[in-house]
C-alpha cells in the first residue's frame, strides 16, 4: 500500500490579509523555492533533493519540505519497503507556482547581470 500524504494549509496562526504576504509565508523560506524549483521537472527522493541543494542540513530540508506539505504544495509518498522510501512531489497548487518560481529567476539573473555577479546555484531556467 503507498500512502499519499496530503494536507490542507492551515493558517489559524496568521491573519492573512495581503496577497503578497501570503505568498512570501508559503514560498518565503530559506530553501523552499529551491526545493519547489526542483520539484518543477517531477518527484524526487529525499536524497536526490540533498545532492541538488548539498548548502541544506539535512535538518533544514526535512522542516521546509515538512512545511511545503502543509501548505499543500508537496505531496510526500511514503512507500512500505525496507529501507523506506519517500517521495515527494508538486500538488496542483505547486505546479501552479512555476510562473511565480521563473519570474523570480529571471528578475534575479537580470540584477546578477546588471550587476556583474555570475549565477552559480543548482537552478537552470526551466522550459
């Protein structure tokens, strides 16, 4: 049996009240647009996400895919096999943040350009 792990956002904690906000909230973390960046070409494994951005503790990616998955933008799979597997993946409402994600790519490879600073993190524009 494969179990698909999907959670609703819940935001009891916060008064949302500006769009902006609460797209920062749910994309705004430390490794959260790479880490959806990746998920963009399809579902990847814990460690394939660990090998693309090798500058996130694994502690640090575990709590930012953790909270991916409840804002509903990630689906994590966890598969009953010995060792476990889990995979993660864009729900709907993650697949619909890639023009979002490829703006924000192109707006910052703009400025590094303007500005004279080379690109060299595990992003590549996306098709």
């Amino acid at each position: 049996m494969i179990l698909k792990e999907e959670t609703k956002m819940d935001c009891n904690c916060i008064d949302y009240n500006c769009p902006v906000g609460v797209t920062l909230e749910l994309i705004g973390g430390k490794y959260k647009s790479l880490i959806l960046w990746h998920l963009i070409e399809g579902t990847l494994r814990f460690g394939e996400l660990r090998k693309l951005i090798p500058q996130a503790t694994p502690k640090m990616l575990t709590q930012q895919l953790r909270e991916l998955e409840e804002a509903n933008l990630v689906i994590r799979t966890v598969y009953p096999v010995v060792p476990p597997k889990v995979e993660y993946e864009l729900s709907d409402l993650g697949r619909s943040i890639k023009p979002i994600l490829q703006v924000m790519y192109n707006w910052g490879a703009d400025y590094m350009k303007d500005n004279g600073l080379n690109i060299s993190c595990s992003m590549t524009t996306q098709t």
